[in-house]
C-alpha cells in the first residue's frame, strides 16, 4: 500500500472544540443548525453549509456548495485553520466507554483505490459520491477523513505508543456524546519513513466506514490526473486523506431493522411463518438481546422473542450467506414480509445499535412501525473475508461507533 505524510490544515489548539464536529452524514440540517448555534467557527460551517441559509434550503444547491468554499477559506483567513509548513503523519485515539482506538493518519493513493487494493464491502450509491464529489472539487480539499482498518501489525503498535506517550496536541471529551479524543504529531522523519516502509508491505487497506467519501475523493484525485497534461504522478491530489486503524482495536456495533406493517399478516400468522426457518422462543417483556450468530431478537406486540436460525437454512462456508443480515434479508424480510429491496424499501428503516434496543421498543409501542428485529453483530474477521474474496455485504450491515470526529485535520489537493 502506497501512504504519505501531509502537511495538514489543522485548528490551533484552543479552537480544537469550537471547531471541530461530528461529520456530515450522521446528522441532519437542523442538528447540525442548532449544534453550531452561537459558534461562528463550527466546521459545520464548511461541511452542512446550508445551515449559513434560510430553513429549508436544498443541501444540494449550488450556492451551498460555493459557501462550504468560501467559509473553508475565511477559516483559513481568520487564523481557525492553519497549514502545517512540514508533512507529517498524525496519530488519532479515540476512546468510548473506557476502550481507546489508536489511528494512523495517512495520505492513501487514489491508484490503490481505483485498482481495488483498498477494498470496500458496500456498494456506493452514485448520487450520494457525486455529492462529495462536489464538496471535494469545490474546496480543493478533504475536509473530512476516511475510516480504513489495516492487519494488526507490532511494529506498528509500537510506533503509535511512542508517540501517544507524549503530550498531545489535542486531548477533548466532546460535549455531546462524551466520547474522547486526542491527537499527536509524528515529527520524525526516520518514523515517518518506517511508517510508509511498513505501509508498503501491506498487501490491503479496508474502508470500514465512509464508503461514499472514499469513493468521491478517489474519483476527484483521478479527475484532476486527467485533466492536468503535465501530470506526474506525485502531486497531493493522487492522495486522500485516511484514519487507519489496526483491525484487532475496532468495534462493529448491531444495525437492527424496524418494519411498519406485517405485510397483511397476523402477529400470530406472522410468528407461525418464522417457524418453518427458526426455532422461536418467546422471551416476555424484558429487552432481550442476540446472544450468538444466527441468533435474532424480535420485538412485536409488547413482546420479545427469540429466533434461532435453524440448521440448514445457512452456508458457513459461503462469506455472504453465512452473514446474520443476509438470513434475515432473505428468510423475514423477504420470504415473509415482501420486502426485496433494502435500499428503496419504504416500509423499513434501520436503527444503529449505538442508539440501544430500546429505540427499537420505542419505534413500534409508538404505533410508527408493527415489528422489529435486532442483529448479532458483524466481526471484523467476516469483513475482512468478504472484501479479500471481492464479495459486497447487503446494505445497512455494519455500524462502526465511535465515528472520526471531523475538523481535527484537513488535506489540501494543492501543495
């Protein structure tokens, strides 16, 4: 794998938490409005500009892309964002519920991404990269970080720990969610050239999560290579900038299903169908949660219950089949209730279980949804073996918590 350091626009370090914010595809306009309220320097500014509009202005204007531009540059102007004068790497911990992750941040090569070295396991949809497309363009600029995972690596281990032995240039608990993190400078170069060594010996990077912002700034840093007739080969835009974090350190949380109707069913014509492919156990009211693979929490009428695939209905040997999410997909969702599309589907939604499975209890007692079915989660091993054998997970598969905090860094196309 091809990485490089970068000279990173970052916030001087007692604007971190003005600036920094969570990124741009975790909330809506208004949360991002009314997170960045009184704060002129909220990075919201750059990523959600429609919050600088009148309520209701289309995200997708042109103008509100002009105005992520013209406010990444007056950050720049007014001393909220500064340019580092040499490259570097950075190392970025993130801590939730007392459990650190430690990420390297890289500049990954747009050429490994378009001949599929850094591998993904979702499709991408194409309206949502020609979006970030536009941001990237329009700012000359990551603004925000991809998240990839790398196979554990000692050496590696070691480099991060010499660093995150240090003092750090950014140590916060955000307010919001109190999830912490901090941030280190790798100033050595003799570091920084063992660091792209090891890199280079890697035969795959994974994106975890940020399938869309991968594949926007890959295609953008591939334009800018067809348009430029002197084009090179070394210029900062063949980069995009990535968190990478060893695999054996990230957590995959639940991504759990609510489904408005029973699709003309009875709740106990409903139940008698589960039969034919799981073992059902009703559980009472008490949460009940998905103690192994293969094993399902449903929650209908009041009532838990607990749905045990049933020998013969899944293939361990197949990456794709043996995926909880696929069983569900294909054995409940569509066999039973006529759902075939995950992606256009209106009569289902998706909960990440960052949000605890009383937000599926919620859903349904409110009268918005009829049923809901919560998954064991996916392992790293699983997505690692899906993206090394070419295969694509089904939509909604994996939540990764905690998600990068944006604003702590920034890369420049241009030098």
């Amino acid at each position: 794998m091809k990485i490089k350091p970068f000279k990173g626009v970052r916030p001087p370090k007692e604007l971190i938490e003005d600036v920094a914010s969570r990124p741009y595809d975790v909330l809506n306009s208004e949360e991002a409005r009314a997170e960045a309220a009184g704060n002129e320097k909220s990075l919201y500014r750059i990523i959600k500009p429609e919050i600088d509009f009148p309520v209701g202005t289309d995200e997708h204007d042109e103008a509100v892309y002009l105005k992520a531009a013209a406010n990444f540059k007056m950050f720049q102007e007014k001393g909220w964002l500064v340019q580092d004068q040499q490259e570097h790497y950075y190392v970025y911990a993130q801590t939730m519920n007392g459990r650190t992750q430690y990420g390297l941040v890289v500049c990954a090569y747009v050429e490994d991404y378009m001949t599929g070295k850094i591998k993904k396991h979702e499709l991408t949809r194409r309206d949502k990269e020609e979006d970030r497309m536009k941001h990237v363009r329009v700012n000359d600029a990551n603004i925000e970080p991809v998240f990839f995972a790398y196979p554990d690596h000692a050496e590696l281990d070691q480099l991060v720990m010499k660093y995150t032995a240090r003092q750090p240039e950014y140590d916060f608990v955000a307010r919001l969610d109190g999830f912490g993190h901090t941030f280190w400078i790798i100033d050595d170069a003799a570091d920084m050239q063992r660091i792209t060594e090891l890199f280079a010996q890697m035969p795959a990077l994974y994106i975890a999560d940020g399938h869309h912002r991968s594949a926007a700034a890959a295609l953008v840093g591939n334009e800018k290579a067809q348009q430029n007739p002197n084009h090179r080969g070394d210029e900062e835009y063949n980069y995009f900038m990535a968190v990478c974090f060893p695999a054996n350190q990230l957590t995959i949380i639940d991504y759990n299903r609510v489904v408005k109707d029973l699709n003309g069913l009875t709740a106990a014509e409903f139940l008698n169908r589960l039969e034919k492919n799981f073992f059902v156990e009703e559980k009472g009211t008490e949460i009940y949660r998905p103690a192994a693979l293969h094993n399902f929490s449903l929650y209908l009428d009041g009532k838990w219950y607990a749905l045990t695939a049933r020998p013969g209905t899944y293939d361990d040997n197949d990456p794709i089949g043996v995926l909880d999410v696929t069983i569900s997909s294909n054995l409940i969702l569509d066999e039973i209730l006529g759902i075939k599309d995950l992606r256009s589907d209106k009569r289902i939604d998706f909960v990440g279980g960052i949000r605890g499975l009383g937000e599926l209890k919620t859903r349904v007692d409110s009268g918005e949804m009829k049923v809901a079915l919560a998954l064991y989660p996916v392992s790293m091993k699983q997505l690692i073996d899906i993206a090394d054998t070419g295969n694509i997970m089904p939509p909604k598969t994996t939540w990764f918590e905690p998600k990068l905090r944006s604003g702590l860094v920034i890369h420049k196309l241009e030098d």
